[in-house]
C-alpha cells in the first residue's frame, strides 16, 4: 500500500519548496497543509493575531491558493491521514505530529544572526520562535536536516546541531540564480532595494534613515524599490517618495529577475542578499556580507529538490535504518555519486 507524506507549507517561498521536492518523489500519497500550531498558539494563529506569521493571514491564503491552483491535496493539520514521513521548512515551532512520524526537516533560507535571546533559548529551552531563524535546527525533532552549503553546516554544528543529521543538499529556489538571468523584467541597470515588513512584525525598523541611506548610495541612479506584501502599503508609499521622490515602488513582481537585471542591491536582512551575491551584485545589506560569503547555498543547477526527494524516499523505504544511524544512508548516496553536482 502507498505511504503517505505530509509537507507543511509556511510562505509562498517555503510552499513552493515543498512542492519541487515532492515532485521528486514517487510511489506516495502526498498531501500538503498550510503552517500550523499546537495548543495556544494556534488558538491565537485562528484568532488573527498572528496573521503578520506563516500561521495567518497572507502567507495562510497564498499558500491555500497556489496548492488549489497546483491541484494539490490539502490536508489541513494532518487530521485526515496518518502519516510515514513529514518534510517541513522549519523547526521553530513544531506540532505535535511531529514526535510520531519521521521527519525531513529543509533550511528555508538566510539565517538571521544570533542575539541576546539565543543563549537563552539554547540553554533554558525557551520557544524556539524568539530567538527567530538563528534557532533554526536545535528541536532536533527530525532525522535529516537538509541545509544548503557546507558553510551552514559548520555554522549549524557550531550552534549545536548534531553533526550526523546534517546533509548539504542545496536549496530549492535558491540552487540555481543564474536562470533568472533570463527574463523580460523591462528594466536595466537600476538601483533594486528591498524593504522588510520590520515594523508590521514588530522589530525596529528606522525607515527613514535606510532611505536616507538609499539615496546616498543610489547616486543619481535609476532606483526601483519592492514593497514587502506584509507592509502598510500607504505609509511605505509616502515615505518613499518623500526621501526618494523618483524612485518606481513595486508592490508585486517576481523579485528574481529585478535582482538580475539590478546593477546595486540594497536592502536590510532579506534572503535576496544571496539571490544578488550569487549573481556578483554590488550588494548592500544590514547583514554581514563577508560571513554571508562563506554560507553561500550550492549551486547545482537546481537539483536541490531532487536530493531532498531521495533523501526522503530513503525514509519511506529505510525508516528504521535511518533512524538509527543517519549517515547510514546519506553515505550510501555518496558513493553513488549522489551528492555531485
């Protein structure tokens, strides 16, 4: 009989993740659901306090739509089917589902840094979520944790994530940036600048100043600038064009080929700050760009998916051997030349 995977979508980045890698599986009932909680946080996600999170609102209805519109079977919660293997984009918070079902969990993308909260959420066991992305992998709730270069993988184990769980597989939607070379985005040679949601989702955010700062380095360039879908879209509109009176605000557009065709990247702690390294960007981020240098994902021309697929129907076929010994597998891969580009 077939077994069954449950993919836990999140945003539209992440649920696209977890289709590509599904349609690198075979052989399986593949269901999908869009981020969810346990217990009091989901009470508070179903409440719409949480909407500016993967548990709500936008992140919620994209992700409903683009399964519908993929013809993709949805499972909200897991509550219809029980499950042989769970993939999931992160481990900051994790349901209950997950204690009884293997799982694969797949970085989603940049790492935020670590501050004050992260000593404390390592060491006393505090919710993963406030410490953000920098917790990212310390649940060890999963049996293969698939991240997107060596790099993160010395910078995971650094953390104290388990060395034996760890494949470098590459990331979907992040493998492959030099396809969104082409494209028919109209413009050229342009200052891109991408603004955060800082502010809707609670975290200092000094606007002005970064727009301020835009200009300084934008120097009489053509600039463009996306707005975050999570932003107060009239605010955002009359501060920019008080600062940058000449600049064309986007709220929507595939971001890719802006940052291909973008001749300087500004933005604040945004994943894009791959997207524009890969493709040799003069980038300008609140990040550290030399460390960024050094987690770069792998660029395998985009067989992230398919790595993680076989990874996960290694599960579905070798749960208990994986379970016990997860390199078992991972080397096995390795001899077969698995893990070259």
């Amino acid at each position: 009989m077939a077994k069954n995977v449950l993919f836990i979508c999140g945003s539209l980045n992440q649920t696209m993740m977890m289709h590509q890698i599904a349609q690198g599986l075979t052989g399986c009932n593949q269901f999908f659901t869009p981020f969810f909680a346990d217990g009091f946080l989901s009470h508070l996600g179903k409440s719409g306090l949480l909407d500016f999170t993967i548990l709500g609102g936008r992140h919620r209805k994209n992700t409903l739509r683009y399964l519908r519109e993929n013809h993709l079977q949805i499972d909200e919660e897991g509550k219809k089917h029980p499950y042989d293997l769970i993939v999931t984009c992160t481990d900051l918070i994790t349901q209950r589902i997950l204690q009884e079902t293997p799982v694969v969990l797949v970085q989603e993308g940049i790492m935020e840094d670590e501050n004050w909260t992260f000593p404390l959420v390592k060491n006393l066991k505090l919710p993963r979520y406030l410490a953000n992305t920098a917790a990212t992998g310390l649940s060890d709730q999963y049996e293969v944790f698939c991240v997107a270069s060596e790099g993160y993988q010395n910078l995971f184990v650094h953390k104290g994530v388990k060395s034996q769980k760890i494949a470098v597989t590459g990331i979907p939607t992040f493998d492959n940036v030099k396809s969104y070379l082409q494209n028919d985005f109209p413009f050229k040679d342009f200052v891109y600048v991408k603004i955060l949601d800082q502010r809707e989702t609670f975290k200092s955010d000094n606007r002005v100043a970064f727009l301020k700062k835009v200009k300084r380095l934008a120097a009489e360039k053509p600039i463009i600038v996306k707005l975050h879908p999570n932003e107060n879209i009239s605010r955002a509109f009359f501060e920019i064009q008080r600062y940058l009176p000449q600049a064309l605000i986007l709220v929507e557009g595939n971001i890719n080929p802006m940052i291909a065709n973008c001749e300087v990247l500004i933005t604040q702690y945004s994943t894009v700050t791959f997207t524009g390294l890969l493709l040799g960007k003069q980038v300008y981020s609140c990040l550290d760009i030399e460390k960024l240098k050094t987690l770069l994902p792998q660029q395998n021309g985009g067989k992230s998916a398919q790595r993680i697929a076989a990874i996960c129907q290694d599960l579905l076929t070798k749960p208990k051997l994986l379970r016990e010994n997860p390199r078992s597998i991972l080397r096995q891969k390795t001899k077969l030349s698995f893990f070259r580009n």
